[in-house]
C-alpha cells in the first residue's frame, strides 16, 4: 500500500473517516483564505478586520454569497481572485465528497470501512475508480463552467468591451455553476433582469450545478451517452428531477402572482416572466437575484425561506436539506395516507433508511435553525419588545435560513449584523454547508446491533 | 341490533366512520353555536353578524380561544353560557372521540370496522365497553372541573364576594380543563399573575386537561387504583409526560430568560418564576395569559410559535400536532444518529406505523399553516413591499399558529382581520382542531395490500 500515489490516498482517508475529513478540509480552507483576505493586497482601502475576512472567506468556501463588503469595489483583484478559488474549491469540494460517498454507500450501508474502500475502488464492473470517478467530475463541471463563461463573454462583450467583459465572464460562470452566488456588481444582476440571454445561461448553470453529479452522470448514459439506453433512471434521479421542475414552476408561478404590484410592476409582462423564472430558479441556493429582495411582499420573503430551506439536490454544489429529502418525506406521508403500507412512487418503494435519514436530517436542520434564530434575536435586538423592533424577526429569520441553505439572499441587513452576529451566520453556513451530509453519513454508518425491544405504538396527532 | 339503545348506535356510527362522524358533530355544533350567537339575547350592545358569531362559535367549540370579541362586556350572561356551553361539548367531544379511536385502534390497526366495534365493547377482558368508557371520561373531567371551581371560588370568593365569585369559577375551571383559554377579563389572568393558587390551580387543570385520558387512566391505574400495580406504564403514556415535563422547564427557563428585562421586568423575582411557569404550561395549547403576549420579544413570540405547533398531548382537549408526534420524530432521529437500526426510548421500540404516522401529520400541518400564513398575508396586507407593513409577519405568523394550534393567544390584532382573514382564522381553527386527528386516523386504516414495487435508495442531505 506504500506506492499508492497521493491522491489515492487521500481518497482513503476520506473515505475512511468522511465526515471528520470534510470538516478539516473546510476548516483549512477557510483558515487559509481568511489569512489571504487580511493582507493589504486584498482590499481596495484598509485591510479586512479578522470577523470580516472570516465572514467572506466562509461564505466563498460555502459557496454561500452573503456578504458584509460590496467585493466589486472594495476588494482588489487579487482579493476578487481569492473569492474566486474559495468558490471554485468549494463548490467542487462539496460536489467531490458528497458523490464519493454516495457512491460508496450506493446499496452497500452496513459494509465496513475496508470493505467499502475496496468495493468503490471497483464499483460499476471494475471500470470506475475513485480516480476515474473526479476525473469525471472536474472534467464535468470545468466544461460546463468554460461553455457558460464563453455564452456570458459573447453577449457582454459587445457593450462592455472585448477585453473587458472576460474577467466577469469568468467569474459569474463559476459562481453560477458552484451555486455561490457572488456577483461583482452591488445590485447583483438586476441591471440583466430584462437580459433573456444572461438570464438563459446563469439558469442552466445554476440548475446543472444544483442538480448533482448523480443525476448529470445518470442523465447523460441513459440518454446521451447511450451506454445504459435501456435501463431507467434510478429512482434518486427522478426524484430529483421531479422535484426540482415542480419547485421552479411553482415558484415562478406563486412570485409572479405575489410580486405582480410589487417589485415585478416595473416590468414588461415578458419580463415579469422571466424575472419571477429566474427568482425562483436562483432563491432555492444559487443567491442571485434580479429582483429587489428588500422590497419584497412578506409573502414572498415568507416562501423564499421555505425554499431556500429545501435547497438543491445532493450531491451538488447547492444547499438546504435537500429536495430529495422533502420529496422523500411527500412520498412518505402521501403514500401513508392513501393506504399504503410503504413510501412508494414511480413504481419503486422508498427504503426505511431513506425515510428516518430525511426525518434525521429536516429535525435537526430545524432545531439548529431555530436556536440560531432566537440566539440572533436576542444578540442583534436585545431582548426588547417585538413592538420597538418590528420588521427585524423577518429579516432576521431570512438572513438565518439563507446562511443555512448556504443561499446568499438577503433584506440587506448583512453588513448591519454585530460582530457576534457575523460570527453566527458564519457559524451557520459552516454547519448549513456539511451539517446535512453529515448526519446523513453519521446514519447511514454500520448500525449497531443491541438487543431489540418490543415494539409499541403511541398515539398520534 | 334494533334493540341497541341510541347511545350505543351512535357510537357504531362513530367507529364506523369516525373521521366523518367528528368533522359531522363539530360542524353541526359550530352552526347551532353561530346561530344562537347571533340572536339578540346574545349581544349585550348590537346583536353579532354572522362573521363574527361563526368565528366566535368555531372558537369556542374547537377550545381555541382566539377571540373578536370581550366576551365579559360584549356579551351578556346568556351569550357568555353559549360560549361556556360550546367549550365543554367541544372540549369533552374531542376528548372523547380521540380516546375512543385510540382505544379502539391499539394495537390492532387492521382489522375491519365490524371486528373492531365488537372489539372494542369487550376491550380489557370484557369489562371495558364504550358505554363505560364514556362514562368513565365524563366522571372524572366533571369531578377535576368541579374541583377546580371549588379551588377557584374559595380563593376569589373573599375578595369578588361570595355570590359573584362562582360563576367566572366555573367559567374558568371549564375553560382551563378543555384548554380552551377563554376568560371573562379583558386581560386574560394578567391581573393574577402574582397569585399562585389562581395560577397553580389553572396550571393543573391545564396539564390534566391537556395529558389526555389515556394517560389519566394509565397514571391512575399504575400509581393510585392500584390495579396495575405491577405493570410499567406504557410507551405512550411515558412520551406523554417526559415530553410534557421537558417542555413545560424548557419553555419556562427560556420566557424567564428572554422576558426578564421585558415583560417580566415589572415583577418581584418569585412572581418573575411563577408567570414565566404559568406562561410556559399555558401556551402550548390553553391560551390563558398573565404576560401581555403584544409587548413580548420577538424571540419569545417565536419559541411560543414553536410550542403551539406542538401543543398538548393526543386524547386530550388540546391541539397542535401533539406531543408525542414530535416525540417520536426526536426519538427516531436521535435513534438513528448514535447507531440504532429502529427508533427505541424506554426499552420499548417505536413502531415504524407510529413514525410515518408522525410524519404524515407533521408534514400535512406545515403544509397547511405555510398556505394560510400566505394566503392570509395576500388578504391582510394586500401584497405590498414588506418595508412598508413591518412587524405584521410576525403578528399574523403568530395568530396563525395559534388558530391551528387551537391556543388563542394573540398579540392583539384578532378583532383587526378582514372578514375574510376571520374566515380563514376559523377555518384554521376547525382544521387545526380535527386535521391532525383524521389524519392520524386516515393513516391508520386498512393498508391496501398492492404490488411491493423494489426497494431503492435516494441520496439524503
Ligand atoms: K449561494
Ligand atoms: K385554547
């Protein structure tokens, strides 16, 4: 085992242990680009404090996008760049590890470490090694960001100049692609909300980079590639997919009849459509908007967080609890309640397993969002009448979510947050960012068996 | 089966087809209620439209306790009896249909109608009929109410003099024990906040009222009877109180702490104990309060939306989705995270039907309250930018919970609702009252034995 190269491993390592790898990993990362982003070289005036640097360097590294500083005008390009790496590592380390572990855990979840470590060196008839498997991966996601900057550059070219429009080209394609959502101009990209083009491709970024590598790889065989042109689409596929359309259509539909006299009345009816398509594209975890969102109508604030709660899909570079853990859960209490015994859909039954880690992972999403809502009330508020504060629970509750679902969407209260309460949100686009997966591996490891109990029911509702 | 007397057809009835039964029963009392609310005799000023004395009604028959009205002033002695009426056939009414169903349903949840009703009339080696059943449940909420009275009037009967003080007694003890939180004063128990035995004695007829009959019997059986001397009290029952017990310190050290420089400011240290543990026992499902719920923070506004959604426990007078529905999620959740294959607490297992029943009641009530928070945002404040209706999320937020919650706590702004934000606030209410239970129910019948499509995997978190 001595000759194995560096890289494998790594892969080892994290697949012997994921959870405390990824941890590590994050946390270096971050560490590292706090250190970069207080140099002098980093920003335009005087060098970032230590909560500031740590603020950014998380929410880049989370491919988050909430952000204390304006980063076109008061970061450097060098401080821009750095950005840009967290972002892109980020995003592609989230998508890495997340696929592994599927991969590996693939209806194989009480094998022990070695044993897994073997069978995915093997998985798929021997073909698919780990190494193959993140070749496959950043090949991906590299051609698909280079084929969205190249669109981007096409269209901005032409009215922001030949040499001008490459950096942001660039920039915007990997943000959208890793679901960051950072944008260099302040109002992110409401000066495109009419831009049928940009808007076009910042979409299919967006919804390819939050759809997960699973579902892309999956997609690709069964109809492009054509290696598997007979088999169907796993059940985690269909899901995802199902889940995400209805989530979008759905969205855009409910923004456009909330925000119709709202922020959307400015519009042209065609760009009403486009603006509510886009918002409900980016709100579930890409972060950009095109629409005010400081003057949205509290119903549309009220949905977004609902949104940005659920989040993409695993195994993506996107956020929240995920769409197939809330499809799952639909499944599970639709099924229930038309009568049958098991979640079923598509023809295929829903294992238990599936079921109690999406009850894990919504419970304790919960639970972590709620105590953060209430520590940042009392830290930013003070603990006084809700009648002397009124309008701050929405906008905090907002800010709280969109840190979790590692959304990046904001009221605008970002920069006006304490040092403690930057800290939080910090804190929480850490956990929001690996919490979920965690608790996914931590119940998806070997079960132990103890002596089992009777069963008994309890009465419910 | 001519011969069965009257009371015993209705309850074939009711086991029949009990969800429809139920929703049958509340309706039908609801409109007797609106009606008699309307007529002048009711109405101490103008008699009630129709709007008004609809939501009244379904306030008072679902225990809620929400109210457009001062029902001390407003109303005259004859209105005020309707209201006292309709809280005890309502309070009494769910009570008893959901003991009963419970009964019926434990342990042998697929049997067929007939076998179950034959079943049940001979439940616990033949001794235990409906009939006896029923009387046991009316006997012992009569005897803790009139207790409570008694304790009542001989507290407030030397200050309120000895013939003015039985009938808020009564009044109050009824309204305390059917957790319907309806009070004679404007206040609510804000001018007792500081007397321990008003607030012990509503405390206890709160917690009794909302521990449900089961757990009366099971407790009483077990510790006082002594008929079950030597067996453990059952799963349910042991959820039942640790949830209550958890809930109730929990919330009373949070009130304590996030009111202490707010509400409770004004109070001596010992009072400052008493309201926050009164305040706590109350909210998460009576709706009696000695704080003034429109001053507090914006943090404890929240954690009280929480425990409404929660709420009392099932089989009992209260709403919410109950506390053994979160229970066992937190249990089956926790379970899974230190490695167990199967949900276990107490040395028992939770049965997987429990779980999804869980589930389904969870995810069904989220969905409803979302839509009505929405809907009634649209309706309330008409859509416009949330700058310019601050504080009114939080407010209407709240007033929804409390109406599926079947609480009534409000932060004041109930008699403010459009006539159409009152419809849907009382729809909410008969929803909130009934839902949890028919789905529970609807979850509960004979599964449908089909194809068992293949088992597959998704990707969680
Ligand atoms: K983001
Ligand atoms: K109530």
């Amino acid at each position: 085992m001595d000759n194995t190269p560096m890289r494998t491993r790594l892969s080892v390592h994290l697949l012997r242990s994921p959870a405390r790898m990824s941890i590590l990993g994050f946390a270096l990362l971050i560490a590292v680009g706090t250190a970069l982003l207080m140099l002098p070289a980093s920003a335009a005036e005087s060098p970032l404090g230590v909560v500031d640097a740590l603020f950014m360097s998380t929410s880049a590294t989370c491919v988050t996008g909430l952000s204390v500083l304006d980063i076109g005008r008061q970061l450097t390009l060098f401080g821009q760049m750095v950005i840009l790496l967290l972002i892109q590592l980020g995003g592609l380390g989230i998508l890495t590890v997340s696929t592994l572990l599927f991969m590996m855990m693939k209806g194989r979840p009480t094998l022990s470490g070695q044993a897994i470590i073997k069978d995915t060196f093997t998985y798929g008839e021997g073909k698919q090694t780990v190494t193959s498997v993140l070749r496959a991966i950043f090949a991906t996601a590299f051609a698909i960001e280079a084929a969205g900057a190249l669109c981007l550059y096409l269209r901005t070219a032409p009215s922001e100049g030949w040499r001008q429009a490459a950096y942001p080209a660039v920039f915007h394609a990997v943000s959208a692609f890793c679901n960051a959502g950072f944008a260099l101009y302040r109002d992110s990209f409401v000066g495109y909300r009419e831009d049928w083009i940009v808007n076009g491709v910042l979409g299919v970024l967006i919804v390819i980079g939050g759809i997960g590598f699973v579902v892309i790889t999956d997609v690709k065989n069964r109809f492009i590639g054509g290696r598997d042109r007979l088999k169907r689409l796993s059940l985690h596929s269909r899901l995802a997919l199902t889940a995400s359309a209805i989530l979008i259509l759905l969205g855009a539909l409910a923004i456009l009849f909330m925000e119709w006299n709202n922020t959307l009345s400015t519009l042209s009816v065609p760009g009403r459509l486009l603006a509510a398509l886009f918002q409900s594209v980016s709100s579930r975890t890409a972060g950009f908007n095109t629409l005010n969102t400081g003057l949205m109508a509290n119903e549309t604030l009220f949905m977004l967080c609902i949104f940005m709660f659920i989040g993409a899909c695993p195994g993506s570079c996107g956020g929240g609890v995920k769409t197939t853990t809330i499809a799952g859960l639909s499944v599970a209490a639709i099924s229930r309640l038309r009568g049958f015994r098991r979640p079923q859909v598509f023809r295929r039954t829903l294992t238990e397993a599936s079921i109690s880690k999406a009850t894990s992972v919504v419970m304790m999403s919960a639970v972590v969002i709620t105590l953060t809502v209430m520590v940042l009330m009392v830290s930013e508020l003070g603990g006084i009448s809700h009648t002397r504060t009124q309008g701050r629970f929405l906008e905090l509750f907002f800010e709280t979510i969109s840190a979790f679902g590692t959304v990046g969407l904001s009221t605008g209260i970002t920069d006006t947050l304490t040092p403690f309460g930057r800290l939080t949100i910090a804190a929480l686009m850490f956990i929001g960012r690996l919490g979920p997966m965690v608790i996914g591996l931590a119940v998806s490891r070997e079960l132990i068996s103890r002596i089992q109990f009777a069963e008994e029911n309890i009465m419910i509702g």
